[in-house]
C-alpha cells in the first residue's frame, strides 16, 4: 500500500516565470514565513469583497467586487505556492516553517467559504435559520477537516496524502468559478446568490468526500502496516 507524498505536487513549480518571481521575492528578503502571512492578507481583501459584493444594488460595482474576490484567490493560491519554493528551492526554511505552512491556509480557506455563505445571506430562509450561512460554515469546516486528516496522517507516518476529489486548488479554482459565474446573475431568471450558494453545496460535498476518501486511504496503510507487523512477529 502506498504512502502519502510529503509535498503537494504542483507543475507550475518547474515553471521559468515561477523560477523568477521565487528569485525576486528572495532578493526583496521576504521569508517564507511573511509570504505565508501575506496569502492571508489576499483572503481577507478577496472575503471583504465577496461580502460587500451582496450589499449593493449597483450591479457594476457587484460585479467588480465579484471579480476582485476571483483575483484573490489565485493570488493566495500563488503565494501558497511560492513560500514553499522559497523554503525549500532556495533553502530558506525556518524552525517554524511548518506552523506558517499549515494555520495560513487554514484561516485563508475560512475566510474564502464562509464569506461565501455570508454573502448569500437572506437567500433562503427558515424561521431563524439562514441556509446560506449554515452552508457556508459547514463548507468551511469540511475544507479545514480535509487538511486535519491529512496532516493527521502525517503524524501517523503514513506521509500526506493531497488527493481529492476537491483537495485545497480544486475548492479555490470552484469558488472563483462561481464568483465570475455570478456577476452574470443580474440578467439571469433568478435573484442572485444561487450561483454561489450552488458554489458553496458542491464545495461541502466535495470535502466530505475527499475527508472520507483521504481516511480511507490513511485507515488502509494502517491496517497493511499492522498486517506486515503481525507477520513478523508470528512464530516460524
């Protein structure tokens, strides 16, 4: 049985303009570490907007604060990528570089979902309960629940397992999807909100499957690990 890699395998690392923007962002002195912090910085300004996005009635102004969030994100997703290059491409990694590594991420990807679902708040509704908002923070947890199981099984010494089907790229490339998506809205048969509440249920179903997907395959090196154990220890 197959263990988990210890990195994300992401093509764009071996890309010339990659190459470039990590020899530029280690010539400025940035540490990883402050890269890390900076992806929380791009969610925070992409979470605002997506909010605001559903408190004006100017459809040019909703639709680009929509496509200020769609620019954030990859832009987080970028700076993801490019502390990991300087950490380890050019050998700047820090004792707690693995700290930076993994709560950034997880504050960005809340920020993102739940902003989500706050920005389809009134959508609908029943008595006091908000779906949109439920859904959002539900989405939210699942996508933090997926980084748990996989870093649970790192310390488990199974290695990281990055799989999906809707691993941390897939949530935010979906997202983004949804948010160009809904600066159509306004000249579609429905209120807006739909689209990214739509955004939102796919997100949460596709976390929980690759939560499950991921302890499967953390749960099958386990048991293939106590087998071959077992083996050992029986008598000849």
């Amino acid at each position: 049985m197959s263990q988990g890699t210890g990195r994300r395998q992401i093509a764009q690392r071996s890309t010339r303009w990659a190459t470039k923007a990590a020899d530029i962002l280690a010539a400025a002195k940035l540490t990883p570490n402050q890269i890390s912090v900076g992806s929380v910085l791009f969610a925070a300004l992409g979470a605002a907007a997506l909010i605001s996005s559903a408190h004006t009635e100017n459809d040019a102004a909703r639709a680009a604060l929509l496509a200020a969030t769609a620019v954030c994100i990859p832009l987080r997703l970028l700076l993801n990528m490019l502390d990991g290059m300087l950490a380890v491409e050019k050998g700047m990694s820090s004792p707690t570089g693995d700290i930076y590594n993994e709560l950034p991420d997880r504050i960005a990807d809340v920020l993102f979902i739940a902003a989500a679902g706050l920005a389809t708040a009134g959508l609908v509704t029943a008595g006091s309960l908000d779906l949109g908002v439920i859904l959002g923070f539900t989405a939210a947890i699942l996508a933090v629940l997926t980084a748990y199981i996989r870093s649970l099984g790192a310390a488990l010494g199974t290695g990281n397992f990055f799989d999906g089907p809707l691993a941390k790229p897939h949530r935010m490339w979906l997202l983004m999807a949804g948010c160009l998506a809904a600066i159509a809205e306004p000249w579609l048969p429905w209120a807006p909100g739909w689209i990214l509440l739509s955004t939102l249920a796919l997100i949460a179903l596709g976390s929980l499957l690759t939560c499950l997907r991921r302890l499967r395959r953390i749960s099958a090196v386990l048991r293939s690990r106590h087998r071959g154990s077992s083996a050992q220890e029986a008598p000849s």
